[in-house]
C-alpha cells in the first residue's frame, strides 16, 4: 500500500517527493520541472509535512461519502444499462409487429387485387363461353337444316312418304333461312365484339411511398428529466349504451403498443376498449367496481377491481383481459390475498406485480401468490392509493399526501411535497421515466394541476396543467402510444380530454 501512496500518478516510474502548496498537488521530480518549475511555493514533502496539519478523522469520513456516492451512482447506471437493453427489446418487438402489420395490409390489398382479376376474368371467360356455345348450337342447327333441305334425310316411302318430303323440305328451307338470318344477326350484333386483355394500372402511391421512405419511424431518446409542455385539447366521448349510470368514472387509462388505449370505468363496472381515433370499439364487463389498470404484454392488461358478486362479503381481485382482433375477452382472474378492502393501483414489471390495498404495497407474482408487504401505512385514511414503478424497475413511487419514492425493497429514499397540490391524488410513469403528479389545487375544490418531477422524486420540473386550464376531478392521465399526446380521464364526465404533448429539447 505504501508503495502505491509514493507513485506519481502522471509519471508511474517516479516517486512522489515533492509539494506544490500553490496548485495543492503531490509532485515528482519531473512534474516539478515539466510543470511547477514558475511556482514559488514547492517544498520537499518532509518540509511541508511540518507546515500543514492533515484532518485525519476527516479524512477518513470524506471519501465514504464518496465511495457511498459512487455505489449509489454505479447502481443508478448498473439499472440504466439494463433498462436500455429492455428498452431495446421492447422497441425491436414493436417494430417487428409494425412490419408484421404492414405484411397483413400488404397481403389484404394483394387478396382483394386479385379478387378483383379473377372475377374480371371469370366475367370476360363467361361471355366467350357463351359466344362459342351460341356459334356451336347454330352451327349445328344449319347443319341440321341444310341436311333436310337437301333431302339427305330419309323419310317414309310412297306418296304419303313423297308428301311428306316435299313438307319436309319445305319447312326445313323456311327453318333454315330463319336460322341462317339468326345466325347472321348474331355475327353481325356481335362482330364489333374484339379480343379483350386484361391490364394491371399499378398504384404507384404505394411503390413510391415505400421507395422514398427510409425507416419505418423515428428512434428518439428520452431523458426523463425532459420537461413536457401541453397544448390545447380535444373531448372525446366513451360513452355507451350498456353504461348502467348517466355518467363515467376513468379511474384508469393504459395505452397499447399498437395505439389503442384502455380505460376502466369504475361506476359502470366497464373496461373499455379505444382505437387510434379514440373511438369507443369493443368492452367487457367487470364483476366489480373497477379500480386501476396496467401493461402486461403488448396484447394483455390486468385491472383490479372489487367484486360485488357475493352479496354483503366483496371481493378484491386481479382480472387479466386481453385484446383479440380488436375485442376484448376476459380472462383468468385471481383473489387477493392481502387485506384488501379498496385494492387501488397496480403495476406490472418483469413478471411481478405489484398491488396496494388502501394501506399497504404488496409485491404478487403473475400466477396470484403473495410474495411480501413491501410498504405500510397505517396512518388515517387511504394511505397508499396509487403508485408507479419505475422503467429502469429501480424505484417505486408511492401516493400518500406526498410523493414517497422508495427502493424496489421498500424502503423510503426521499419524500416531496409541492404547495401546488394540497391533495395529492394520482401518478403515472412514462415508458421514458417521465414522472407525472397530479391532485386538488385545494381541499375543498375540484380544481386540478399536474406538475412534472424530476426522476429522482425530489424536485418539481414543470407545472402541466394548473388552476388557470380549468380541469377538473381530473382522476387518470397516460401518454399515448407516439408519446405526443396525454390522455386524461376525470369523475363524472363522459368524455377523455386529450392533450397535445411537447418535449423541450
């Protein structure tokens, strides 16, 4: 060790010998004379060992501070790298389905194309067909004629059998000459008929487009301390008829990757199901009152809900739904195990799941098993409400009246509050880390403001939505698939207000 303390850090064949008391650096003979030979205060360190007293104790405190820094940081980066790897999947995946969906387009309009040619060409074939059957059949019937005409037939011998020929002939020659002057019609009605062919007008639209185009979109990087900005909104309506109340309660919205969005509807005991246009297309019902809903897969949400099946003894559950050609279907479903009089939020990370019971976070498994209580609150009231986890997978933040951020063990790493929120309400999590707050201006008012914060759940960013944009009851907010829109649903009102969302670069 102590030959590690004398080596020069710069020059590593030399030995420390030196002290510059002007720049406070530990110096070899050749950091002297490359570099402190103008400096007026150089001394032997055996010198200068006697003019400066060293703060041992001090010493000994100031770099665990550091090391603890260090490891915190490493940590940090030691997550980051595996959520940039997670991440990475998560966009490949995304892009193989986009390329996927373009097969089936392709394919669909490939189908009907050539629908379209064959029955073209049943249609031409049918009406040649025709032609050659109708040639076939006159030509036969001449034939015929011109025979009888001709007295190439033989009929009955005797007078009566001359008699007859003579009518024969007769008729025969009237039937031909109407024939030949049906045959003739029909060549004549017909000549103008000439050889049909069949040409394929490409769209060259989609030739081009794909040919001009480069990438299937646009590979950004977020930080999650950007700042976001909103703009203007737009109401969209998710009412439907089957909604047992006049009103609609979005408590929760989560988007998919193929951009619909799903939103549960606690009064109506409703999940409802959007397309791009925010348009309601398909939903099932709960059993329950619905309370919150997150990402399992690309194509599966789960939701918790309280089941009124049983009369006077309700239920808390998890419900798996998935989404199958634009419909949703109901699937497994599992009991909580936990003290769950209000099961609230739920999230989802690398096959755990995590639930909050009103008091309490609790960390299950996907298959229903309760795994541990990861944070308790048993102050007055509903404590621990909502919450969210971090991308990375290396925070969870906790709703009570103020933003806890804690480990993924549970323990609190900071606490925040913000006078803008005297009721702090709800959260949401960006799949970028973007950290979205939200609550009552006041206690006793409806009025709400989201505020933005920084990731480390210690700072306030921005303020999103404030007194001044007059929302209210707002109850769940979500970005959008494209992250260039938020999402937010509110208690009593039958529409979703949706945002235009900015990012300052």
């Amino acid at each position: 060790m102590e030959e590690l303390l004398w080596k020069c850090d710069v020059h590593n064949d030399q030995k420390l010998n030196m002290f510059c008391q002007d720049h406070r650096k530990l110096c070899c003979s050749a950091c002297v004379q490359l570099n402190h030979s103008q400096c007026t205060n150089v001394a032997l360190i055996s010198e200068s060992v006697n003019k400066k007293s060293v703060d041992m104790q001090q010493l000994s405190i100031d770099p665990q501070t550091i090391i603890d820094e260090l490891n915190m940081f490493k940590s940090t980066q030691e997550s980051s790298i595996q959520f940039v790897e997670e991440s990475y999947s998560e966009k490949l995946q995304e892009i193989r389905d986009m390329r996927d969906r373009l097969n089936a387009y392709l394919d669909k309009i490939e189908k009907t194309t050539l629908k379209t040619l064959g029955e073209i060409r049943t249609t031409l074939q049918t009406s040649l067909k025709k032609d050659v059957d109708n040639c076939s059949r006159l030509k036969n019937e001449l034939q015929l004629l011109g025979e009888a005409v001709r007295g190439k037939r033989r009929g009955k011998r005797g007078r009566e059998g001359k008699k007859s020929k003579k009518e024969i002939k007769f008729i025969a020659s009237i039937k031909c000459r109407d024939k030949i002057q049906e045959a003739e019609t029909y060549l004549m009605e017909n000549s103008v008929k000439v050889h049909s062919s069949m040409i394929f007008l490409a769209n060259i639209d989609i030739e081009q487009y794909l040919s001009e185009t480069s990438a299937l979109g646009k590979i950004v990087v977020m930080k999650p301390n950007q700042v976001m900005t909103v703009k203007k909104n737009a109401k969209y309506n998710v009412e439907i008829s089957g909604d047992r109340r006049d009103y609609c309660l979005i408590r929760g919205i989560c988007s998919l990757p193929s951009g619909h969005v799903i939103l549960v509807d606690e009064d109506n005991k409703k999940v409802k199901l959007l397309d791009q246009q925010y348009s309601v297309v398909s939903h099932c019902d709960i059993p329950g009152y619905v309370r919150d809903i997150c990402l399992i897969t690309t194509s599966e949400v789960a939701v918790t809900a309280v089941s009124t099946e049983s009369v006077g003894n309700n239920v808390s559950l998890v419900q798996f739904i998935s989404v199958l050609n634009g419909q949703l279907i109901n699937g497994r479903r599992f009991q909580l195990k936990h003290d769950a009089n209000i099961p609230s939020g739920i999230a989802h990370h690398h096959g755990a799941l995590y639930v909050t019971s009103g008091s309490a976070l609790y960390h299950y498994t996907l298959a229903g098993t309760l795994v541990k209580k990861l944070y308790e609150d048993t102050g007055f009231g509903n404590t621990v409400v909502k919450f969210a986890i971090s991308p990375a997978g290396d925070r969870i933040y906790v709703i009570t009246n103020a933003l806890l951020t804690l480990a993924m063990d549970g323990t609190l790493i900071s606490t925040f509050i913000d006078p803008e929120l005297q009721c702090v309400q709800g959260i949401y999590v960006t799949p970028a880390g973007h950290l979205l707050v939200w609550g009552c201006i006041s206690y006793f008012g409806s009025s709400s403001a989201v505020i933005q914060v920084d990731r480390e759940g210690k700072g306030k960013l921005a303020t999103l939505v404030s007194q001044s944009d007059e929302i209210n009851n707002l109850m769940s907010v979500c970005c959008n698939s494209k992250m260039d829109q938020l999402i937010v649903g509110r208690e009593h009102d039958n529409s979703i207000l949706v945002m235009e969302l900015q990012f300052n670069m």
